[in-house]
C-alpha cells in the first residue's frame, strides 16, 4: 500500500495475471478499495507481516513475485529473502536501494537505522511500529550475495546510481 495503493497489482491482473496477492503490513488504503471496486478485481489483499510464517502460509506461493523498497526496511534482511523465497515460483523481482560498493571490500552492507526519525516522518523511531526506519543498505555485490545466500539465482539485473533491480529464479 505505501504510496502507490496496489497499483503494481492491478496492473498485473490488467496485464493477464490470473491469481494477484498484494501483501502489505499496512491495511488497505481506501484509494485501493476505490480502485478495487471501480476495476471489479479479483486482486487479493492479505495484511500481514512478511516474516511471519502465518503470513507467508496466507499468501501462498505465486509464479512472480515482486518486492520493492522492502529489503532496507527490514531489520533481518536475510530472513525477508527467505520468505520471498518460500513465495518465488518461478521469478522474482526484487528492487532496492543501494549503497556504493566499497572498494576492495565486496559484499558491504551498512547498518543504519535512523536516529530520532525516517527523512519526511516526523515520528521518533519505534522498531516495535514496524519498518519505518531504513535498517541495512545493502552494496550491489551484497544485495546479489544475498539472493545467492537464501536460494536465488540472478537472471537479470537494472541498475541505476543507487538503485538495483534484480531478476531472479529459485536456483
């Protein structure tokens, strides 16, 4: 739901999709019910929290999966790959922030939950709310490092100045 209400949803389910789950922790926005309503989707909406195996058992495996934005949020970012691992059928499509690489140290991530507040969220830090905070940025090589780790092999990858998006399949 974070700022774009299931969109990425609908747009599969208009591209052909035959079963869409959209998993978010936060509830549905009434801009998705709006849309959900006015499309007449069969678009899912499971809340939940992805590192909660209950969670995991609710939304059931898919074909693709797609994750955006979550993997420097998480404080166990290995445990999120985990997770969407159980969810990949066939591809995922993982995107995510990134931290240059250092040079002569591959595989980097830095730690850094925000003090105080997330940049544009006034509220303190309550790791108890939730994934507010960035956790983990991830250099490229550890973010590929990772997919590796927990059962991913990379088909493609996109890349930007500090942005990544990997294609990948279970290996």
């Amino acid at each position: 739901m974070w700022s774009v209400d299931g969109a990425i949803a609908f747009v599969a389910e208009e591209a052909g999709a035959t079963r869409v789950t959209g998993l978010d922790v936060m509830g549905e926005t009434p801009a998705y019910q709006d849309e959900h309503a006015r499309r007449r989707s069969r678009v899912r909406f499971v809340q939940g929290d992805l590192h909660e195996q209950a969670t995991v058992a609710a939304v059931g495996p898919h074909d693709v999966v797609w994750c955006s934005g979550v993997i420097y949020h998480a404080p166990h970012p290995l445990l999120t790959l985990q997770r969407l691992r159980a969810l990949t059928g066939q591809t995922l499509i993982l995107a995510s922030e990134v931290a240059r690489e250092v040079r002569g140290r591959p595989n980097t991530c830095v730690f850094a939950p925000p003090p105080g507040a997330h940049p544009g969220i006034t509220e303190p830090l309550d790791p108890a709310r939730g994934y507010v905070g960035w956790y983990w940025l991830p250099s490229p090589s550890a973010l590929r490092a990772m997919l590796a780790a927990t059962g991913f092999a990379i088909d493609d990858e996109h890349a930007t100045k500090h942005h990544l998006t990997l294609i990948a399949s279970p290996a």
